[in-house]
C-alpha cells in the first residue's frame, strides 16, 4: 500500500534531507545577496527589495514545513500512533455506466483505486496487472475498472487524472491510461524526484498516441472531469480506503452491480489475486464420464453429441 511505513519512512527521509538542503542554501543565498548589498549599496530601495525576498523565502520555508508535517502524521498513522481504520465495504458496488476493460460476458470485477504518481501504484501497474489482463481480463474471465484517488502530495496526480478522461473523449482512455504509467528514461529530477507528469510529458505521450494536443490540454485546464474524480475519491474514503492502491473484488450480479465484494490492499504479489479471484469463477464443466469396456477399454458414456 502506498503509506506502509517502510516507503514512508524512507520518502520522509530524503524529503527531509532534500528540503532542508534547499532552505540552507537559500538562507545562504540571501544572506550573501543581503551582505553584498550592505557593502556596495547603501539604498533604500534595495533594503526593501531584500526584505520583500527574506518574506518570500520564510513563506516558501512555511511551506515546506507544512508539507514534511503532511508526511509525517501518514508515517505515525502506519506506525500505529494514529490506527488505520479497517475498510468497510458496502454489499453491493454499482458500477452501471462506467467505462471498463474486459468482455462484458465476464462474471468477475476488479476496481482499483489508484493515484497515477503513486509508487505502489506504478509497480502494480507494471509487474501484477499484465499478467491479470493475460490471464483474466483478455480471457473474458474479469472485468477491470479503474477510479480515480489522487492523493493530495502528488502535484501531478489530479492533472494527470483530467488527462487520461479527456484522452477518452478522442477514445484513447486506456491507452492514456497506461502510458501515463510507464517510466521514460531521463525523467529524474532534482533530489530524485520524478518528472514524467508534467503537462509537456503529457503532451508527448499524447502526441505518440495519436491525440489532438490542443483539445487534450483545454480539457485539462477545464473542470469538466472535477465531479467525477472528487466522487471516486470520496468514497473511498467512506470506506476507510486510506492508500493506494487499493482493490474491491466480486462478482457481477444480474442487475450489473457487484456483490460479495472483498478489498485487497497495496501491489500484492500476482498469487494474491488469483487466490481471490478464482474461487469466483464459474466452475469448469465436468467431463464426460467413462467407463470401463468388458475387455478393458474405455468406453465414453452416452450422451449428446
């Protein structure tokens, strides 16, 4: 799961280290500036020019603290000072309308509930979700679905959301979908944070995909997809789903909702959900009976051909 305590711990670290190093040497910076400027310049107006950037550089400081805090009360939360709830499914899940990848003959669903800059998220995405679209969604054993849970400090996350719905509207959803979780090389940037949401980077996988750029970033800018992504992310927070990525797993009832639903929480390893997916599926037909011959031959036992 996304906030398990060894991920944080480490994330918190090089945050901390990485923030604390660019608060030093701005401080150092402007004291410099502040310095040079005392000795060459005696100027009013530069005095305040200086403290107009002291202000600034306290703001961004405040900021930074406000953001390591963030990280830090989810590293306490994992480490038990602020108990996980445990999540609560309701019986049934409505999924009538959504769009999903799959065979609509499936009998079983996945819903994943997911933040396009998270971690977990990308190794799911990499290593455990080929092998369950080979063996289940493209076999028309499963459905999956996807819902939208951007979490707060992942400034690329609800952007890139906007992007793979407005990619739908030209019918690249999935295939937006997917690029946007592959890693491209040289997209480290500085303190090892990675770059590849940006809006460009956006605009480079669109353009790969065939997509009019200009109609994509208006879509993105816009709010048109701003209701759907606050309703995903509220109810899964109705059910306790603090992380991602998180899964609800059942089968699909007559009237298309999905009952007997289970979670499964963080990128499990492949045999996780095949544990829990395949005491859904349908029972294979049992093979025709046979019996043994008066010489000892097998005889297929009657029946319709």
């Amino acid at each position: 799961m996304h906030i398990r305590t060894q991920g944080f711990r480490s994330l918190y670290k090089r945050m901390l280290r990485t923030l604390l190093a660019c608060v030093t040497v701005s401080f150092l910076s402007a004291a410099a500036a502040i310095a040079q400027q005392s000795s060459s310049q005696k100027q009013s107006e530069d005095v305040v020019t200086l403290k107009n950037d002291v202000q600034q550089l306290k703001a961004q400081q405040q900021l930074i603290l406000d953001r390591l805090d963030e990280l830090k009360k989810l590293l306490n939360s994992k480490r038990g000072d602020n108990p996980q709830l445990a999540i609560k499914v309701p019986d049934t899940v409505g999924v009538n309308g959504e769009r999903f990848r799959g065979e609509a003959i499936a009998t079983v669903a996945i819903i994943e509930y997911g933040d396009i800059e998270c971690p977990f998220c990308r190794r799911f995405k990499q290593d455990i979700y080929p092998r369950i679209v080979d063996d289940y969604i493209r076999t028309g054993k499963a459905r999956f679905y996807y819902r939208d849970m951007p979490l707060t400090f992942h400034e690329h996350a609800l952007p890139a959301a906007r992007a793979e719905h407005c990619a739908g509207e030209q019918g690249k959803f999935w295939e937006m979908h997917d690029s946007l979780f592959i890693d491209k090389p040289g997209t480290i940037g500085p303190g090892g944070r990675k770059t590849m949401l940006t809006q460009s980077d956006i605009d480079e996988r669109a353009r790969t995909l065939g997509l009019d750029t200009a109609k994509l970033d208006e879509c993105i800018a816009s709010t048109r997809y701003a209701d759907l992504i606050r309703r995903s992310s509220e109810e899964a927070a109705k059910m306790n789903i603090g992380g991602t990525p998180a899964f609800l797993i059942g089968t699909i009832g007559p009237n298309g909702n999905i009952i007997g639903v289970k979670p499964l929480v963080g990128a499990q390893p492949f045999e996780v959900f095949k544990s829990m997916i395949d005491p859904l599926l349908p029972a294979a037909p049992a093979p025709h009976a046979s019996n043994p011959g008066p010489d000892g031959a097998t005889i297929q036992a009657a029946g319709k051909r």
